[in-house]
C-alpha cells in the first residue's frame, strides 16, 4: 500500500522563509526617509511593531538555524523580537536588501504609485523596476536575488533560515523559483510569511504571503 505523504525536503536542502518587514512610517510628502546606502530607511510604525511580535510568536516554535536582515532597519527592526526569543544573533546579508528605486528613493515612490503616475503605470504594464528614473536594472536586480539566496543556500545545507526582507525581494526569489512573469508575486504584505526549498539548482515554491498569524493584529 503507497499513501500520499506530506512533503520532506531532500537532506541537503535549505528551507528559506521568508518575512517581509512590518509596516513602516507613513511617508509626508516632502519629507523624505533617511537614506541607509542610497535606499529610504524608514523605521517601524507602531502596527509594523505589533507585526514583528507576531511574527515572532508564529515562528518561535520552528527550528529556525540562522537569522538574516538586509541593511536597512526596518528589517533589523522586525527580526529582533524573534532573536531574541531565539537566543540567536542577526546576521547580514546585502544581497537582499529592497531594489533600488532611483529618482523615486526616500519614500517619493509610494506617492507616485498612489497617484497613478504614468511611469508607476508604465512599470506595472511593463514589470519593470527601471523604468523609474535612476532606478535598479531588473536584471541586475534579479541577479543580485538569485546570488544572495544561493550564497545562504551554501552556507546552510540542511538547515532552516529565516531572512527578513522586501517585498520587492521577495516577489523576485518566488518569480525566480516558479518561473513566473516578474511581478507576478509582487505584493507580500507586510508581516508575511513565504517559503523557499533551495536544493541545488532547484528553488521549490512552497507558500507565498501566508498571514494567518496577523489576524486581528488591526
């Protein structure tokens, strides 16, 4: 007799989750973020707070190896309690740090996307990053994803890793595991949960944007 089994990851395999930052600052028009490295540096709200614990208290059961962050605070901000309750350290990872949005950096570009600006159509229509003045070239975007990823993949074979990253981020490691158009993942809310298996060359989609945890987190 041969039943379904649920699925196990090969030996090797990292398992990735990935966490999109909590909510940040609201960004006032002409006030733009602090720049960190060129990319808008807003801290946590106070919802984006409540986030991260509750992003910690789904995942403080899970045998979690290793944490990362990007280098922007938002990250760093959302990963603490879940470190702490870990009894682990934070550690870097560039790579994964929020595509670079060039003319549109320091918070510009939530206001160009909620005003429906042409080129905030023409980067939808198109599912482009560098159409926006300045910005990121889509390919070296991707590429700086696939390396960061592979780069933790051959650092913890076997093991579980937690990265807390971008949206941006995140839709491209799901478009380069699946195949799919570029932005076809865009749109992780803030606080999600989504999951990689990273075995060799083969990046298994396994869940994207899962919030179960942040029910009536308001």
């Amino acid at each position: 007799m041969f039943r379904q089994r649920r699925f196990e990851p090969p030996p090797d395999a990292m398992e990735l989750v990935l966490v999109r930052h909590g909510e940040s600052e609201a960004y006032l028009d002409g006030n733009p973020f602090e720049l960190a490295g060129g990319h808008g540096d807003p801290p946590l709200s106070e919802q984006g707070i409540a986030q991260a614990r509750r992003v910690a208290g789904r995942l403080r059961g899970e045998s979690i190896d290793a944490i990362y962050v990007t280098t922007l605070r938002r990250t760093v901000q959302t990963a603490a309690p879940l470190a702490e309750q870990l009894g682990l350290g934070l550690l870097l990872e560039p790579g994964l740090r929020e595509v670079h949005l060039g003319d549109w950096e320091g918070g510009l570009f939530r206001k160009m996307v909620a005003g429906n600006h042409p080129i905030a159509q023409r980067m939808f229509a198109e599912e482009r990053w560098d159409v926006i003045p300045g910005a990121e070239p889509s390919a070296a975007f991707a590429c700086r994803v696939r390396d960061a990823i592979e780069r933790l993949a051959a650092r913890h074979p076997g093991q579980r890793v937690a990265a807390f990253t971008h949206g941006g981020v995140i839709g491209q490691a799901l478009s380069l595991a699946s195949g799919s158009r570029p932005f076809a993942f865009i749109g992780a809310d803030n606080g999600s949960i989504s999951r990689l298996v990273i075995t060799g060359d083969r990046w298994i989609v396994r869940c994207f944007n899962d919030t179960a945890h942040l029910d009536g987190a308001g």
